[in-house]
C-alpha cells in the first residue's frame, strides 16, 4: 500500500502534541510504518546512544500512537514502532531548512543508524505499538 507520508505526518504530529515538536515519518521498503519523534520535553527520559529512554516519556508515546492505531484504516496509516530522538534535527546537520522547514530525507540518512533501530525489537528505545 502506498504511504502518503506527509498527510500521516500530519496526523501524527496532532496526535502526539503536546509531546512532539516534529515527527520524520520513516520505513520505506519496510513492512512496517515507523517514525523518529523530536520532543521539547523528554520528561525525565536520558539519552541512549541518539534516542531517549524512559518510562514516562516512552509510556506517554506508546498511549498516543496505540489511540492512532485504533482510528487507522490500514497498515499504511498507522505508525507500528517509533523511536524517540536524543536531539532535535538543526540547520547545521541540514536536518532543518533555512526556512525553518523539517527536511525529512536528510534526518533519515544523517540519522540511518537510528531509523535501523527502529526495527530492532529488542532494542529498550523503541516504542512498539
């Protein structure tokens, strides 16, 4: 099924507020939907090698996409695994354009190690829904 990444995106992005500032909508050639959320605050949550880890925030993340999940009509409008992100994706790494844009393909290949993570389910960083 074809993914219409910025319309979930969208949808992704209100679903999570007040938590997320920004959503990268990630799983191309994957059989799952996944996302790198960036959060203005991690509540408590500490860093683990690019992601954050802790049970408030991941909890909080896990509700959130689980009350997506329920109103999807698909597996290509539903957000299956996520990953939290350490840091927010800035101007200088090209994460952000000079209009303040997020530039969704740069994250994803300046954070490749971290989109692979999301399709680790063993790793303790990642929110499975």
């Amino acid at each position: 099924a074809r993914v219409h990444a910025g319309k979930l995106r969208g949808a992704v992005h209100v679903g999570l507020a007040p938590i997320a500032q920004d959503v990268v909508i990630c799983g191309q050639d994957r059989s799952q939907i996944g996302a790198l959320i960036f959060v203005g605050d991690a509540m408590g949550a500490v860093a683990d090698g690019g992601a954050l880890v802790g049970d408030a925030l991941l909890d909080a993340v896990r509700a959130r996409l689980g009350a997506l999940a329920e109103s999807s009509t698909g597996s290509s409008t539903r957000i299956a695994r996520a990953l939290v992100c350490a840091e927010p994706p800035s101007i200088e790494d090209q994460g952000i354009t000079a209009k303040g844009d997020l530039n969704a393909r740069k994250v994803q290949t300046r954070r490749a190690d971290l989109v692979a993570r999301i399709y680790d389910d063993k790793d303790r960083a990642v929110v499975l829904v």
